[in-house]
C-alpha cells in the first residue's frame, strides 16, 4: 500500500507511478504551459477531427485540443489511473471544452477502441512509464485505432537537457547515466529523442521531430519553484542511494530556503520536450 509520503511525491494510488498524481501533473503543466500549448499547436490537430487523447491525466490538455478541433470535433480521453480519469471527467463537466468529450479509464497498451477509430493520437508525458515492448506495444495500437492518413503526436520529456544553476553543469548528466544502468523510469526519461526511429519501426511514415529546450530563470514562478523544487528533492534522494555528489544535498533544502538554488538570484533550471509526429500510411 502506498503511503501519504508516496502520494505527497506524485504517485497515483491505482498505479504506483511517479509524477501520476494530478496535483503534481496540474503544477508541471502551468509551470511550463506556453511551450507545451505551443507544441500542441505544431502536432497539427485539423477542425472537425476525432482525436484520442491518449494518457490524458487529470485532464490539462483537453481545452486546448477542443480549441484546435471546433465545435464540430470530438475528442476520446483515456487514462490509466482511474483517479485521474475520473478528475478529467469532473473537469469536462464543469467546464464544458467546446467539443464533445468522452472520457474512459484504459491503457494505451489494449486501447478499447475498434480500428481506423481517430483522425490523430495525442499522447502527451506517457510514454515514458513504458519500457520498450510496452512503447512498441502503443505504437501498434496507436496505428490501429488512427484512420490511413492520420496523425500520431508523442511529446514526452527529454532528461538530457534537465540543469540547474548555480551549480556542476554535470550534476544532472552524472545522475542519469548512474540512474539508467539498469532498466527502468529514468533510461526511459532518456529515450525521447529515439522516438522517431520507433515510429519508423512502428509502419509510420512522414516521421519527423523536433526538441526544445523549456528554461526557467529566477525568480521562478510559483508553480514552477513547487514542482522543480519537490522534483529535485526526489532525484537527491536517489542521489545518496546511489552515492554521488554531496552537492546533491543542497537539494533537500526547504523550498523556501534562500539556500535552495532554485532560490538563488540567479537561478535556473532547464528541460527538454521531443515532439514527433507521423503518419498512419495506407493499408496494404
């Protein structure tokens, strides 16, 4: 059973996963929303379609995807955690986006859709809980459930542009490659830009991608100070089991610490996105 303590660092009780929970999804994507609505906008999401959200969470991309697809669109959501699958549900009720939305608890590894389902698949920050048969897994059902001729869109985090400053600009660097020896969340925080290699194996055609660099300089804003600040204290935590760096300690400070260096005046912290975007080809 999970604790409080597992919940406080973003774990979703259904799941286990980490950064799941929505109020740590909901603070990540304010903190970075103009970048992640921009990327949304190059994925290329046309009026009128019928579109999967694929891994939706609590919910954060549903207005803006209505926004792209009109009053004559539709948009399918689906989770895995049924937490959040029911907040998004909540959410659209409230709220209405613009556009019908349907939205069910599921995993993007048995998608419960017939074939030739979606003009596109947007899936935003999930694949990076897959290992690799579960990635190739969804891609196949990806392009099963898009019509010949439609679009998948993966975004997902790129780790090797995670830095902070003040600071070794090879603390973070260091931490991966110790982290990714062995199978698991933080390789597959590192595959991202192999994306586009994937979809070619995948059938896909037309891949392209792209990578942005998403900064934060100080002060950071509020939602960005409490989400990088909870999420390098996780990573320091990893840090010391693995046994680098005693800068790593800085880390644990209090979030409000004017010894945190995400506090300090001349603060900053860095991510990568990978976007990559593809095309359904004809059946044969």
């Amino acid at each position: 059973m999970l604790t409080e303590d597992h919940r406080a660092w973003g774990h979703t009780a259904s799941t286990g996963l980490g950064f799941t929970h929505h109020a740590i999804v909901d603070t990540h994507f304010r903190a970075c929303r103009d970048p992640y609505l921009d990327l949304l906008r190059q994925a290329g999401l046309q009026p009128g379609w019928h579109v999967l959200d694929a891994g939706c969470g609590p919910g954060d991309f549903l207005a803006a995807i209505a926004g792209h697809l009109g009053p004559r669109g539709r948009i399918t959501a689906l989770d895995l955690a049924p937490e959040n699958a029911a907040l998004a549900a909540e959410r659209v009720g409230a709220a209405p986006p613009g556009c019908p939305v349907d939205v069910r608890q599921g995993s993007v590894l048995d998608l419960p859709h017939p074939d030739d389902t979606f003009d596109a698949v947007w899936c935003s920050n999930t694949v990076q809980y897959l290992d690799d048969t579960q990635l190739d897994r969804f891609l196949a059902e990806a392009v099963r459930v898009t019509r010949p001729g439609g679009l998948i869109a993966v975004k997902d985090l790129d780790a090797h542009l995670i830095t902070v400053r003040p600071g070794d600009p090879y603390l973070f660097q260091d931490f991966f490659r110790a982290a990714a020896r062995t199978p698991g969340y933080a390789r597959q925080l590192l595959r991202s830009r192999d994306l586009y290699r994937r979809m070619r194996r995948a059938g896909l055609t037309d891949v392209r991608q792209r990578t942005v660099l998403i900064e934060h300089h100080a002060p950071l804003s509020p939602d960005a100070r409490d989400f990088y600040t909870e999420a390098c204290d996780r990573l320091a935590r990893q840090a010391a089991e693995l046994g680098l760096s005693e800068e790593w300690q800085r880390f644990r400070h209090d979030k409000d610490s004017p010894d945190h260096p995400l506090n300090h005046p001349d603060g900053y912290i860095s991510e990568g996105n990978v976007l990559a975007l593809a095309t359904v080809p004809p059946a044969p």
